[in-house]
C-alpha cells in the first residue's frame, strides 16, 4: 500500500511540475522528510528491552491489513503511513504555490512585454533645433514671427561701424532692415488722448541666452535721436539666418548693445 500511494504521490508531482517547474525540490523535499519521520516514528514505538510473546490467540487471529504485530502485547505499530499524512499537506501547499497569479509566467521566463526597453547610450541627447526667428510683439497692433529671411522684405541699409568689446575694439560691415521700420510695420498702439505718448514707450531687445537691451522709442525716430539702429542679415557677408539677426547701435562708442542672436523685440510704456 505505501508503494501505491508513492506512486500517486509522483503522479501528483509530475503534475505540479507542469504548472511550475521550480517547485519540484520543494515537493522532494518535503516528501523525503515525511518519509523519514514516519520509518523514526516506526522505529520509536518499539521497545526492545523488553519481549513478551503474544499468546496463542493472538497468534491464530488475523491481523487487520494495515496493523503489524508488536513484540509487547498491548501496542501496535502502524505500517509507514506516516508519508502519505505529512506529503499530503506538503502537496496541497504546493499546488496552492503553482496556482498564484504570475507563477508559471516566472517558470516560463521574461515575456517580450516585460524585458527592458533600450535605452540610448549616456550622456546621449537629441539635437536641440536652433531658433530662426523671432518675435515681434507689445504694445503693437500686428504681432509677428520672423526669420532672418523675413528681414529682406524692408528697406535694407548697410553700415560699417567700430565699437570696443571685452576682446577689444572691433570693426565689421552689417546689412539689415532698421529696427524702427520692423516695429512700425507692426503698427505701435500709442494713445492719442495723451500729449506726445511715444516718448513713454521703450523697445527692448533680448537675446537667445537671456542678454538684454533696451532702446528708447524717441532714440530711433527722426527728429528726435534718429538712431539708425539695425537687424543685421548679414555680418561682413556671411548669413546669420543659423544664429538670429544681429542688433546694431552705431552711435555706441561701446558694443554693450550689439545684441547677438535676437528672439524677442518688445515695444513697452513705460510712463503712466
């Protein structure tokens, strides 16, 4: 009978062992400890020291089929049931393993949808487009985006100048359009109820890395400063369409206003 019911218990572990191949050990294991307190347990409940024949009666009658005969007359010893009574639990526990959410999918390995993506090596980034264009905007009726490309569409004007820089005093040829015409295309907003309201505005130039400058609107208009101020194309021939128009002030002794790579032309007021 103990042959028997080891038979159904690796029928049941072959079993097991479909649904999660990595708990036969436990199975193994656990049926190997069951064996091995059973044949103790059998072996403990004899008491050698001291023999007492059974009687007559007891010899002529017929044991029942899973009972053997001790030598002391009023015990019996089980035959090693004990395997099938602790594999049994050990058993039910691990089907009770295999039948968890996400235990075969552990067995049967990493799925596509569970594998690391790739990743793009270190340090590695996608080129940042550069900006082209620039604002027009404020207090103007028409804002605008434009290219350096745009700029050809004004009156274009060329002027060499020399101002004094960080790295010395510098002379280069520029063409563009003036600033006052780009920002008088926009159609400035001033207000007619108050008495000369242009001299309150300001225009203010920033660049592609936050520098900024500020020009007064009288300084570029005839009759007052006539600043022939520029959003140059061009700097001594070469495009600057990559880098954004170039802000030129010729009346500056000091380049602190050759704004480069400009992205915003704001028109403020800045009276009450």
């Amino acid at each position: 009978m103990a042959r028997s019911a080891a038979s159904r218990i690796g029928s049941y572990c072959a079993t097991c062992s479909a649904l999660n191949p990595s708990l036969i050990r436990l199975v193994t294991a656990a049926t190997a400890a069951a064996r091995g307190i059973g044949a103790g347990r059998a072996r403990s409940v004899r008491e050698p020291t001291e023999v007492r024949w059974p009687s007559v009666n007891q010899r002529l009658s017929k044991p029942r089929a899973n009972v053997q005969m001790s030598p002391h007359p009023l015990r019996r010893v089980r035959t090693p049931r004990f395997t099938a009574l602790f594999a049994v639990p050990a058993l039910l526990i691990a089907g009770a393993v295999a039948s968890l959410p996400g235990t075969a999918a552990e067995a049967a390995g990493p799925t596509p949808s569970t594998q690391t993506a790739a990743r793009p090596p270190a340090g590695h980034h996608p080129p940042v487009p550069a900006k082209t264009y620039f604002f027009v905007k404020g207090k103007v009726a028409h804002p605008a985006r434009l290219t350096v490309a745009d700029l050809a569409r004004y009156p274009q004007s060329t002027q060499q100048v020399t101002f004094q820089s960080g790295a010395g005093p510098q002379t280069h040829t520029y063409t563009g359009a003036r600033l006052i015409d780009v920002l008088t295309a926009a159609g400035p907003a001033f207000r007619a109820d108050v008495k000369n309201d242009l001299l309150r505005y300001a225009v203010l130039v920033r660049a592609s890395d936050g520098y900024e400058a500020v020009l007064s609107w009288p300084e570029l208009v005839d009759g007052y400063g006539g600043t022939q101020a520029l959003l140059a194309s061009t700097e001594d021939g070469a495009s600057l369409a990559e880098q954004g128009p170039r802000l030129t002030v010729p009346d500056d002794a000091k380049g602190g206003r050759y704004v480069s790579g400009v992205t915003s032309i704001t028109l403020v007021r800045v009276g009450a």
